[in-house]
C-alpha cells in the first residue's frame, strides 16, 4: 500500500489535471476536461508532444535511488 503522504499528493494532483490540464498528446493541446471518452482514447495511444529534459532525468535517477534506498533498508 502506497504512503498516505503519496496518495494525498494524487488525490491533490487529479483535479489540475484532469480539469485544468491541457493535453500532451502531440498535435493536440485541448483542455483534458473537453475530450469524450473516445477522444482520450485516442490521445491516451498518441506519443507525446514533450520530452524528459535531462534535469528531468536526473532528477527521476535520484527519485528511483531514494525510493531504492527506502525499500532496501536494513
Ligand atoms: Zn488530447
């Protein structure tokens, strides 16, 4: 079961994406609140319009090696 810590911070998350959010899809930036059903199935199978920046790697390198740390501790 996940921390409480982590599930208040998807729980505070979904809202600004869900209904905030513009959409990563490449080629189409819409609010994620007006796509159908379909539409989301669609963007959820497109490749994304982003990419990992290396800060952005480094940054999950340290996440995955925390998160290690934590499981492995004696
Ligand atoms: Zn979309």
């Amino acid at each position: 079961m996940p921390k409480l810590r982590a599930r208040l911070v998807g729980i505070w998350h979904w809202p600004g994406y869900r209904l905030f959010g513009r959409c990563w899809a490449e080629g189409c930036g819409r609010l994620m609140i007006l796509h159908s059903p379909w539409a989301l199935y669609i963007c959820e199978r497109t490749p994304l319009g982003i990419s990992v920046t290396p800060e952005g790697e480094a940054r999950y390198q340290a996440m995955v090696i925390e998160q290690a740390e934590d499981d492995f501790a004696a």
